[in-house]
C-alpha cells in the first residue's frame, strides 16, 4: 500500500486489519507482541518527530526502536544507527531496565547525558495487560537548566505576587485596637466601652467628632474588636475624592464604561470590602446621588459597576465619621434624612481634646517616644510646658498636638524641653489669620470667601512650585490627597508651570 494513502479499517479472515500510510496492524495473527509495537512505533513516528519532547521507545530488551528527532538532536546521533542499540550505549547509568522489571514509572528522574548536561526525564513502562513489553523514556527540557530557569522564573513571580499582596494587604488592613487610644478622660472611656459592645454585632455604626480626634483611629478599633477583624479594611475620605470620581471609586466600572476608564474595568472600593469593613470618612461631604445609591447598597447588599449589566452581592461592615452637624444638613437638604437614620443605628461620640485636658500629658509623653528614628526617646516636658499645654484650646485636636510633639523632637536639643520653646513651636506651627489692619492691599475690597480662595490659589501655586510640580510631593506638603490638589487646580484655573 501506498504511504500516501489514508487510513483505512477492512475486515479479513484473520481479524481486523487497519492500514496506515507505510504501516498494516494485524490485532491478532500473523503478529508477535514485539512486531506489533514496532508497527505501532513506524505508525506514530510523523507525530512523535514534531513535538517539543525527546521520546525513545524501547522494547523488553531494553534496545531502542524508535527515537525522534529532539531526541536525536540532544544526543547528535544518527537515528537510523541508533535503533536495536541498547539504551546503555547513551546512558550508561539508564534505569530503563529497572523499569522493564517492576513495571512501575518512574516521573521527574535526574538524568546525567553527560558531564556537563542533565536532564528531567520520566521512564513509562508499555504494557499489554499484565506484561511490560517496552518502556517509553521521555524528557520535557533540552538541559536540566531550562528546569532550573523556569523554576527561577516561577519563583520569582512567586515573590513578585506576595510583594503585592503584602502591600494591598497594608491597604485594606487595620493597624489600631481600643488600646492604642489613648486616655482616662471619662467621655473617651464612654466612647471606647460603646465602640467595643458595638463592635461584637453587625451594625453600622457612625463615628462623631472634630476634625483631628482620632474617629479613624476608631473606625480601625471597631473592625480590629469585630469578627470580620481577618477581613479587609477599606477606607474612603469623600472629601477627598473628586465628585465626579466618587461613584466609580466605590461601585467600581466595567471596561469601556466612560472615557478614560480602563481597560480592565476597576473593582470598587465596596467590593473591596467583601467580608470586612468599609469605612466611609467625612461621609458628610458625600454628594446627594451617591448617598442614595450607599442607602440602596445598605438595604440589598448588592452593586452594580458603572457600565455594568448585573449585580454583585457584597458582605461587608458600615463604619463612618463625619465632622459635621448631620442635622443641620439634614434641615438644609444636603443630606438624606433616612440614610441618616440607617447610619447612625449606633453612635459613637469622640471627645475634642479640649474637653479631655487630664489626658494632654499622656499623650505628649506617648507621642514623643513614638518619634521615627527616637528623637524624642528619654525626653520629656518641664512641668511648666505640661501645665502650659494642658491649657491650649487645641483647635487642631489630638492631630495637632502629635505634629507639635514631632516639631519639638526634631528643632529642640533640649533634655527637658522647656515652656518657651513649646510655645515658640507652636507658634511657628499655627495658621494665624493676619492682623486686619496689616491686610495685604490686594485683600482689603474682597469678601471673607474670595480672599481665603485667592489666598488658596497663591499658596497651592507656591507648592506647586517648590515640588516642581510634582502633584504627589505638592499635595504631601499642603497636606491633602493628590486627586483633590487636583480638584482644586481645576477650580483656581491653576496650569502646570505657571
């Protein structure tokens, strides 16, 4: 027959007969179980020679009767000459003929070719019902390198996905417990039993108080005390997100969903929190279509991406804070009045440091020996700058008062730091609004909006220009967010070089 001809099955006297292109298979008759493996070893012999794997087939006596020609290549021999030699003729230390006698394989085998080469083989026995009548060696890899590179490879991917994941966990992960609020005050032992009780149910709960009072610091507590403590802790200031971006940081988009978006889509912040807690800081900044689509969330515990065209069921803890006066903005329209209701299932009030005065000491104390790089380890405050502080109205909070303790670890040499200096250091550390009869002429005809907004503009353009207008190091000096030094350049007209 032909090689060229196609397969064909025909019947016989003597069985069953398929024909192959150059080879005849008899099943049973006329063929000895060695001359039906040679057969079946010609038939698959195209196939064999074209796949990336070295393969020699050999028969009970261990002699080669096919070998392809990765094979080939990797030991340079001939292939024609190869066949009917024994397998030890290339591999002196083979372990084929164990294999023909325990029938068992051998998979992932350390294989010498030579001095300078090793291989990964697998030794596959060829059975015909109980009996081995050949072995089957193969090897995946040119060089035993290319295992070792491919493993190198592998590993360092490996330590690439848990550098990330070490970092993204940092993202949505808690720091601070109950203990690590500072105090004896008896309304900031109040705030700390009712964060604690509440934090055991699944409430929301709505964190109340004055901008710099640590209410984040409880918001992490609260998740810390819980039991979704093992879940993700996920934090968004609404102030700081552009209005126009705040949807799609929490809801997240679906690819194409806007111009701009990416071309993967983005998980939203919510979904983020599956099986954790989201934290929804300055929640009274939080414009009036999202807060209907927060209350909807609440009730479903479902979302929809923007752009999306199915939910996605989210499990996740409410904690949010706000500085402001809810009711005063409930009465004004700014916010909802049943998301309100639907917050505040449990309300948590956090004392201004003001009201707290017994607590300043410790927390000077606290602040300085928690100085980086222990500028203020060993150090401590005279009695009279203790009593000097213990007075200070704090309008800055406990915030303001940690920047103060760091001012004084870093420009004061002093072992006992003295009054005058804490008070010089405040000084130079307070937003004093000018004398009104020292306005500068440019202020004197404008209303109280337009010159803190003028005032605005020059001070973001002189820290646009001292970072050079790198966005990230001029939002870090003026102390917000990159996406709402953003927002603001937008709103001053302020360019890039000006």
């Amino acid at each position: 027959m032909a090689k060229a001809e196609t397969l064909r099955t025909c019947m016989k006297d003597d069985g069953l007969c398929l024909r192959l292109p150059g080879v005849s298979l008899r099943r049973r008759g006329g063929h000895q179980p060695g001359e039906e493996l040679e057969d079946l070893v010609e038939a698959l012999r195209l196939v064999m020679d074209n796949v990336y794997s070295g393969i020699i087939v050999c028969n009970k006596d261990s002699k080669i009767l096919y070998m392809n020609r990765f094979y080939a290549d990797l030991l340079k021999a001939d292939r024609e000459q190869a066949i009917g030699k024994h397998i030890k003729e290339f591999f002196p230390e083979s372990r084929l003929p164990e294999v023909l006698m325990s029938g068992e394989m051998e998979i992932g085998q350390k294989c010498s070719l030579r001095a300078d080469i090793a291989l990964l083989v697998n030794r596959i026995p060829i059975k015909r019902g109980s009996e081995t009548i050949g072995v089957i060696l193969q090897t995946i890899f040119k060089d035993y390198t290319e295992i070792n590179e491919l493993m190198a490879r592998l590993n360092l991917l490996e330590r690439e996905v848990k550098f990330y994941k070490r970092g993204l966990d940092s993202m949505l992960s808690a720091t601070f417990t109950l203990d690590s609020i500072v105090g004896k005050n008896r309304r900031l032992l109040e705030a700390k039993r009712m964060a604690e009780k509440y934090a055991k149910t699944d409430a929301a709960v709505l964190i109340v108080g004055a901008t710099g009072t640590g209410k984040e610091l409880f918001a992490q507590a609260v998740h810390k005390a819980s039991g979704r403590k093992a879940g993700p802790f996920v934090c968004v200031n609404c102030a700081a997100i552009p209005k126009d971006l705040l949807e799609s940081e929490l809801f997240g988009y679906e690819t194409g969903a806007f111009t701009g978006a990416r071309q993967r889509g983005k998980t939203g912040r919510i979904e983020l929190a599956h099986k954790g807690t989201l934290f929804l800081d300055e929640i009274g900044d939080l414009p009036q279509g999202a807060q209907s689509k927060i209350l909807r969330v609440l009730e479903t515990k479902k979302i929809e991406r923007l752009g999306g065209l199915r939910s996605v069921e989210v499990d996740f803890r409410l904690v949010a804070a706000t500085n402001k006066d809810l009711g005063a903005g409930i009465a004004a329209g700014r916010f909802r009045e049943d998301l309100y209701f639907r917050l505040a299932v449990v309300l948590v009030r956090v004392p201004a440091l003001r009201d707290r005065r017994e607590d300043v000491p410790e927390l000077c104390r606290r602040f300085l020996a928690q100085r980086p790089g222990g500028n203020g380890e060993g150090r401590e405050l005279s009695a009279a700058a203790l009593r000097f502080l213990s007075g200070h109205d704090w309008p800055g909070n406990v915030r303001e008062l940690r920047n103060l303790m760091e001012r004084v670890s870093v420009l004061s040499d002093e072992r006992e730091i003295s009054e005058e200096t804490v008070r010089r250091l405040l000084g130079a550390g307070e937003r004093v609004l000018p004398d009104p009869g020292l306005l500068p002429e440019e202020y004197g005809g404008l209303k109280l909006l337009e010159a803190k907004e003028r005032f605005e503009r020059k001070y973001l353009v002189q820290k646009l220009r001292e970072s050079e207008y790198t966005i990230t190091k001029a939002a870090q000096a003026a102390g917000i967010y990159p996406s709402a030094l953003h927002a603001k350049m937008k709103k001053f007209g302020i360019e890039s070089g000006e």
